[in-house]
C-alpha cells in the first residue's frame, strides 16, 4: 500500500458516503483532505479534527485542482504551493521549529481525524454536533489505516477538543487512544500506539498548557518544556529502526 493507493481509497469513500452526514458539510466546491504536506517522509505529524470550512475559499487557489492526480499533488505539495497554507497552520509551524522540524522541509506533515470539510465544530452554533461526533468516529479509521504506510513517522502531536456522538465536548488525545483499539493498534500505559501487524509505533504527545492564552502561546510554551525529551524519545525511535 502506498500513499497514493491511499488517498484512491480516500476519495471512493468520500464520493460513496457524502449523503451520510449532509447538515454540516460545506456548499462550495471540495474535495477531502486527510493530510496536509508530505507524510511519506515526515517524522512528525500535527494533528487536527478536520479541514478549516475556510480552506475552499476562491482566494485558496484550489480551482487548479480539476483531476484525483491534481489532488493527490496538491496535498503533498501543500506547504511549497504559489498559494501560502491556511492561518490554522501558525501556531503549529511555530511550534514545529522548536523541533527543528518544518511542513516545508517534509519533516513535518498534518493529519486530520475525518477528511470532510464541514461548518467549524465550535464557533459555529449551526453545526450539528450529535452528526459532527458521529461522523468523526466514523472516519478516524482513515487516520489509523494512514499511519502503517508513514514509514518515517514516529510523533503525534495534538492539540485540542473534538465533539463526541452526543455531541459534547471530548478530548482529541483520548479520543486517538481510545479508537486505536477499533483500528488495529494496541496502547500502551504511557500512550504509545503500536499496529498490531507491522508492529510500527507511534507515540502521542499533547501540546497544551491548558492555560487561557491563545493556542500559539499554549503549543509553543509546551514544546519549550517538553522539547529535549521529545528530541530523545525521537532519537531513539531513530536509533531503533537502524539496528
């Protein structure tokens, strides 16, 4: 399986269940994302719930993108395209290069939980949050099905809430854990994944002071803290692969 193959899978699921979850999605023209940058050579992946409802704006430039072969370029070159990445990105750039890694360099690449583009899960009182929980229970399988075939990637860094099947408000890095399990992964005491088949791993890491400051200030000031055992840990998954 390679990332290519993956992403034709994708784009059949997205096609084939679009009417499942019809009240949040977006009227514009789109296609799915389910990463952002370049995972086959990334070290470490961002992750997010979904795409930004904003990411389709015509000012985005994604009106170039007219076949699967245009899509599939357009995500991986997603950080080196004419048309600079979306505002979301900021805080985890900045965060990043306290890592020394870079979404432009391919170190880095960002993964979402469901491919779907819909209304903001939380700014947005007109979303449905009992469809948005379902929905994102049902796609997160893509993200596990994702991770075996990143050979390179080791880290997971998260941030942030996602909404539950009853609609309230649940945490992104227990809700990858606690799916693991459906998706052919085991978890370990301190949080690591490991693929049941391949016996690949990767390991989770929450990027939040849970301080009341924005989320720059919050990612930034826990990869300060945190940034020389991320380093180690990242080295020894290095090592281990060598020998």
């Amino acid at each position: 399986m390679t990332i290519s193959d993956h992403l034709t899978n994708v784009l059949q699921d997205w096609r084939a269940s679009q009417n499942d979850f019809p009240l949040n999605r977006i009227q514009c023209p789109h296609w799915p994302i389910p990463f952002f940058g370049n995972p086959a050579t990334a070290l470490v992946a961002t992750v997010g719930v979904n795409p930004a409802s904003g990411e389709f704006d015509p000012s985005r430039g994604w009106a170039d993108v007219v076949t699967p072969a245009d899509w599939k370029r357009r995500l991986r070159d997603y950080f080196k395209h004419k048309t600079p990445p979306h505002e979301w990105f900021e805080p985890w750039r900045t965060g990043l290069k306290l890592l020394d890694m870079r979404y432009e360099e391919g170190t880095a690449t960002h993964i979402d939980v469901s491919y779907r583009t819909t209304t903001a899960m939380l700014r947005n009182k007109e979303t449905d949050r009992p469809e948005f929980g379902r929905m994102v229970e049902r796609d997160v399988a893509w993200l596990f099905r994702l991770l075996p075939i990143c050979k390179n990637l080791r880290l997971l860094l998260v941030f942030g809430p996602i909404l539950r099947p009853d609609g309230s408000i649940g945490n992104l890095a227990q809700f990858l854990k606690q799916n693991a399990p459906h998706c052919g992964f085991t978890v370990s005491e301190h949080g690591d994944l490991q693929h049941a088949e391949t016996g690949k791993v990767v390991f989770i890491h929450e990027a939040d002071t849970r301080e009341k400051e924005s989320v720059k200030s919050r990612v930034g000031k826990n990869l300060t803290t945190h940034r020389n055992q991320l380093l180690q840990r990242l080295d020894r998954e290095s090592e281990a692969r060598l020998t």
